[in-house]
C-alpha cells in the first residue's frame, strides 16, 4: 500500500476519533475537551494536507504528476479536507462542538465512502488531455472550498430544527453562521463556476453547454442567491431560510454525487 | 445600508393605479424570487428530459402520449425553449429595472458628507470625548490605515473607508446584465463547427452541427501539417497535437502547435483540437501494380472491379484483416485478407492475382472551430461579479466625525453593518486618542 494511502487511513481513523471526543464531550461537558477537538482538528487537518501532498509527489514519482484533483477518489479526499480547512477558518465563528461534530462526521463520511466504495477508483491515473488545465485546478479548488462552506450552512439548517440546550447553538448564533458560510461559499461556488466555464471555453470552445453537471451547479447557485436574496433583501429568517439551506445543500449533494451516478455528461469522471 | 432600503415603506398598492403596480411588482425582489425559482426548476426539467436526441430514441424512452407532451412543452430543448427564453428576458427586464431604481438611490446617498453639528454627534452609538488642544490633523493621524477625508473643514473632519462597498450588490446585478448581455451576442453572431483534417491537407470550409449539418465558409484555409498522439505507458491518451497553418489569401499568416487546452486564434476564430480519427488504408499489390484503398474506395480495371467493404482490426485473432468484394461472372461475392497470414494475404481471383502489402492507419485531427464575439463582455462580466461579491461581503463602508468642541474634540463613528468589527476598530482608536498628551 501506498504511503499516501497509510496517512489518509490515519486521517479517516483520526476523524473517527474527533467524531467520538464530540460525543463524549455532549454527554460529559467537560469543557477540556472543547480544547482537545480544536488541537485535534488542526494535528488531522495537517496530517490531511501531508496526505494529499504526497499522493501528489507519488504522481511525479510515477511520471504522471499533477495535483491531486483530477479524480472521484481524489476529490472526495479534497472535500473532507476542505471542510476541515472551513471548520478552522471559521473557528471564532464556530465555538459549538454540534457544528464541530457534524462536520466531523461528514468529513468521516467522506473519508470512509472514498476508502471502501467499490465504485471509487483509488489509484492514480493519468490526466487525459483535457484534464490537462490549471484552470481545472482553480475550478475544483474554489468549488469544494463553497461546497465545503455549504456544508456548515446545512449542518445550521439542520441543527434550527432541534432544540437541546448546551449543545445546539442559540437560535441566533445558528442563524448568524448559516448565512456567514453561505457568504464565504457563495463567492467561491461563483468563481467556481466561472473558471470552470473558462475551463471550457479553452478545451472545447464553448463556456456554457447546458452539460448536466454546469446546469446543477447553476440551480446551486440560483439556491443561494434566493437565500441571500431572502435574508438580505426580505429580511426572511428562521425556518424559512433553514429550509432554504437544506434545499441548497441537497442541490450541492445531487451536482456533486448525483449527476455522476445518475446522468451522464462531459464531467462525470469515468470517462 | 441594505436593511435601511429595504425597511422604506411601502405605497399601499389600493392607492395606486394598475400599471403603477404592475411596474412595482415588476420591479420587485418578489417577482425576483419567483423567476429565479422558475428558471431553477426549468433547468432540472433540462437534465431529467433527454435533450436534443431524435424521435425514435424519444419513443424508445417514453410513451407516445409522453412524448407529445415533451414536443408541445418543448421539453426536447428546454434551453432554446420559447418560455425559457421567456423567463431570462423577464429576469432580464425585473434586474435593469431593480438595478436602475436602486442606482438612483445609491447616488443620491452619495451627496450626503456634512459634518452632524455636536449633537448629533454625542447621539451616535458610538462617540467619545477627547479634551485639550490640538488640531484635527491628530485625530486622522490616529486612525487605522485606508481612511479617507470626505469632508474637511474649521470645525472638524469627516473620514471614511470602504465607500466602495456601497456599490457591491450594483456591480453584482450590473455584472449578470454584461453575462446575459455576452451570452445574448455570441447566440446571434457566434458560431461552432468542425473540420477534419489528414496531414497535408487544407480546408476553407467548416460544418456547422446540428440537425441538418451544413458547410459555411471559414474566410480563409487551415492546413494540418502534422498530427500526433501520444500515449502513457499505460495506453491512456497524453496528449493531441495538431501543427495548423492558417492560410489566408495564399500566404501563410500563422502557425501553431494547437493541443487539448490550447487553441489558436485567428481573426477572432478559435480553433480548438477536439478529437481525431483512424482512417485505414490498405496497399493492395494487383497484377503488379501497386493500389492503395481505403475503405468504400473501388478499383476498376480492364474489366476487372473489386470494392473494400469492410476493415478488421482483428479477424478471429489472426490480426487486421480486411473483407474485399468482387463481381464474378455477375455475381457478387466476398473474400477477407489477412495481413499476418502469409496463405490469406494473396489469392487469385478471375486470374488476378491481388496482394494485401500493407494496412495503414491514417491519423485525421478533428478541429472544433467557434467564433463567439460575445466571449470577452462574459468574462469582463465574470470578473466584475466577482468584484462585486468581494467588495459587497468582504468590505464594509463606516465613517469617523472628529468635530472640534469647546474643550476639545468629539469623536464619533457609524458603519452600515459589521458593526461589531467596527466597534473593535472604534475602541483601539478610542484608546489611542485617549494616549495623546494634549
Ligand atoms: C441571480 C442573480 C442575482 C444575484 C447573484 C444577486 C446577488 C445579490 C447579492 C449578493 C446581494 C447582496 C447585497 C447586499 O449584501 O447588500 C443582492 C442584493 C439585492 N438584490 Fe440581487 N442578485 C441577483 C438578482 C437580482 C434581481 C433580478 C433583482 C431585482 C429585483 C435583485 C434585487 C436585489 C436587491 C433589491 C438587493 C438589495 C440591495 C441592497 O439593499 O443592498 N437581485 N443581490
């Protein structure tokens, strides 16, 4: 087994753990453990990045190097690093260990689904022509960075609809960090968009196609720009703009999995 | 500054008149809501639907009931659909409409740089005192890096930082406008086709794709002077390379190593490598003359007519083989050549003898070619959202009155939102203010 394939076991091992510290610390309360998840998210967080970073040397060493991005597997790695790098970001933001927690958990759900999914290739492969593109890697970066912001917002939405003191934020602490990470993700999911259309633009001629895939990330967006719109503009709050966070979530989830596995198109990886 | 917009009142619509409210309501981020719900949900529609395929493969999928549902709703192209394009133009129209109204509004705020008199000062949330003489120069020399002056005067200064970010959400609208805008001239003027190309030849004409595909004229002639794969070790393709001249009026004006991701320009035209082909050839000895074939080709002679009908890349695992058609005494008949089977490779037809010498592989390179002048008002739109939404959530716009009083100074500041950061900023300048020895 590949080096690079030990650390990340490490790290979905690690997520676990995190994962476990929360549970622990909801039935405990003991507040040193608030301090032992933050340390422990930067320690998996670093590991994570040394992971990614020599499954990328590894590519040179086989003589087909590029950045790890360019795959399903490889970017199911990214996505469970991106969250964690946006739980870390938004620390000041985020001191409630039930965001911390979820976001654990679906780091860990990444992390496992790309280790033990049989429709997951995990070797490296080379880059097909026209994978061949920096443009490519500025697209994926930015989309999972907003992917991975969405994915804060809908652990809000979610959490708004349960009510357990000392464990699920205030109603207005959720309220001011689900459309906080809609802001941060908002922007990014947008320039995500852009250079994968001028992605496209240079490898096929055309910048927008209405391909499954631009069209899904095109409803995401929509999503979101009603949220903001809502919030902004209609003053809308509570379970009216939770709702409207799942459904972005949800809309991320099918761009991102479902269009893949369901319908077809120049993005799905297998070809 | 948003929450204050959006809190003006509203004009009881009873008391307007019809078209006053029509207009309102199509001005209204409500209508926004409702549009942008229908275009999402238009678009899903888009990729359930198959698109753009022919009849029979529709009938395949759905029942014929289904299917004229599909057609009358054109849910075959839902995105060149009359009411989809219905919907953009109505978006369109509601976001001029909505930017415009609030344009006005954002210049008219603009004006406003006075100095509140002492007052209104002290009234502010956030305000001190700061006693002794000294110049207001003191104060601005304090504050935190990128204030500007908007107002200085005897009695006192007004600074600001962030002014910028009162225009975020225009840019953002105006930027959607640019991207429809683009979109809207590369539809009218734009086109894309293809060409193919063997090494060595040239050509002035493209074909468009599409229903019924045509030729149109290029304007001038690409010629393929090389083409070349290159794999992996492990077989998977690594790069396409085309070397393209572009010859226009019978000079050659241009040449260049055109690759996936890499097109060539010319007179606004791109050219893109896009795929490529295998044609097979096949060197045929016939009575000692040598004839090379490809496929469909026929060779007549002498009376003697044979056809290449069909090519193998592996026949029965012998390797390449190609099928050979011949007319013999009225009849049609058939017969395969095998290049690697020494007692297939030559037979003796009518008394002929024929000799499969070879079989080629032809590369041809596939060129996409797309002239689309609306491309570079898309992008100047892409980057002027993206400004837009830095300068709009990542930038916020706050003021500083410093006004001499009869003691001193007043000190006062307001921000339009992220009040809380402002506060921290309005805090350490306190502290500092409060370190001047007067
Ligand atoms: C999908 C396209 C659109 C996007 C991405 C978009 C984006 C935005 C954003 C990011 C804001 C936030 C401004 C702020 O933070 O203050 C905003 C505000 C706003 N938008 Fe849009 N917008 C779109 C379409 C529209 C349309 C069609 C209308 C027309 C009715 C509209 C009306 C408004 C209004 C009135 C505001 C409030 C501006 C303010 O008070 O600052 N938007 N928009």
């Amino acid at each position: 087994m590949a080096f690079h394939h030990k650390i990340l076991g490490i790290v979905t091992l690690l997520y676990l753990i995190l994962f476990l510290i929360h549970v622990i610390y909801v039935a405990a309360r003991k507040e040193r453990l608030v301090a032992l998840i933050w340390i422990g998210l930067y320690v998996t967080l670093g590991l994570h990045t040394l992971g990614l970073a020599m499954r990328w040397a590894e590519s040179y060493r086989l003589d087909i190097g590029h950045v790890p991005l360019s795959n399903f597997y490889e970017s199911l790695i990214f996505y469970a690093w991106c969250v964690n790098l946006i739980v870390v970001l938004m620390k000041k933001r985020l001191a409630y260990p039930a965001i911390t927690g979820l976001a654990c958990l679906i780091a860990l759900f990444l992390m496992g689904y790309a280790s033990i999914s049989p429709a997951v290739d995990r070797n490296i492969q080379p880059l097909v022509p026209a994978l061949q593109s920096n443009w490519l890697h500025i697209h994926v970066l930015t989309c999972f960075i907003a992917y991975a912001a969405f994915v804060v917002s809908f652990v809000c939405g979610v959490l708004h609809f349960f009510e357990w003191k000392g464990v699920v934020p205030p109603e207005k602490a959720i309220e001011e960090i689900n459309y906080k990470s809609v802001v941060v993700g908002f922007p990014m999911l947008t320039a995500g968009i852009f250079t994968g259309a001028v992605w496209a633009h240079y490898a096929w001629g055309a910048y927008w196609s209405w391909d499954p895939k631009e069209t899904w990330s095109l409803i995401t967006w929509i999503v979101y720009a009603l949220f903001l719109h809502a919030r902004i503009v209609k003053g809308w709050k509570g379970t009216r703009m939770a709702i409207l966070s799942i459904i972005g979530f949800s809309s991320v989830i099918f761009t991102y999995f479902g269009v893949n596995f369901i319908l077809s198109g120049l993005h799905s990886y297998a070809t | 500054m948003s929450a204050t917009k959006s809190k003006r009142p509203e004009v009881n619509p009873a008391k307007r008149g019809i078209l006053a409210s029509i207009q309102a309501f199509l001005t209204s981020v409500t209508f926004t809501i409702m549009l942008l719900s229908c275009i999402a949900i238009g678009s899903v529609l888009g990729t359930i639907v198959k698109q753009g395929a022919d009849v029979e493969e529709y009938l395949s999928l759905y029942p014929e009931g289904t299917y004229r549902i599909i057609r009358l709703l054109g849910l075959d192209d839902v995105y060149h659909s009359p009411w989809f394009l219905a919907l953009l133009i109505l978006f369109a129209i509601n976001l001029v409409a909505c930017t415009l109204k609030r344009f006005f509004s954002v210049l008219k705020g603009r004006g406003r740089t006075e100095l509140p008199d002492e007052r209104a000062l002290s009234a502010m949330t956030m305000s001190f005192r700061v006693e002794g003489s000294m110049s207001h120069e003191t104060i601005t020399g304090i504050l935190p890096r990128g204030y500007t002056h908007v107002y200085r005067g005897e009695d006192g200064v007004v600074c600001e930082k962030g002014n910028l970010s009162r225009y975020g959400a225009l840019m953002i609208h105006a930027s959607i406008m640019l991207i429809l805008a683009g979109g809207f001239i590369g539809l009218i003027t734009g086109y894309k086709g293809s060409m193919v190309l063997g090494q060595g030849e040239t050509k002035n004409l493209i074909t468009i794709s599409g229903g019924n595909p045509k030729e149109r004229p290029l304007g001038f002639a690409l010629k393929c002077k090389d083409f070349r794969i290159s794999f992996y070790p492990g077989g998977a393709p690594k790069d396409y390379v085309s070397t393209i001249e572009v010859i226009d009026r019978g000079a050659t004006v241009l040449e260049k190593q055109i690759r996936v991701n890499d097109p060539l320009c010319y007179k606004g035209i791109n050219v893109y490598q896009a795929s490529y082909q295998k044609v097979p050839s096949f060197s045929f000895n016939i009575d000692g003359e040598n004839v090379t074939l490809r496929e469909k080709d026929t060779y007549n002679k002498d009376g003697f007519m044979m056809m290449v009908v069909r090519f193998e890349t592996s026949v029965h695992d012998f390797g390449p083989g190609v099928m050979v058609a011949y007319l013999d005494q009225g009849e049609p008949k058939t017969t395969w050549f095998l290049r690697n089977v020494e007692r297939l490779r030559q037979k003796t037809i009518r008394g002929i003898t024929l000799r499969l010498d070879d079989i080629k592989e032809d590369l041809y390179t596939g060129l996409e070619i797309s002239r689309d002048p609306g491309v570079w008002i898309v992008w100047a739109g892409f980057a002027l959202m993206l400004l837009g939404l830095f300068v709009n959530f990542f930038m916020y716009h706050r003021r500083i009155y410093a006004r001499k009083t009869s003691k001193g100074f007043i000190v006062a500041g307001v921000a339009t939102r992220n009040k809380e950061a402002f506060g921290e900023e309005f805090e350490r300048l306190k502290e500092k203010a409060y370190g001047i020895p007067s």
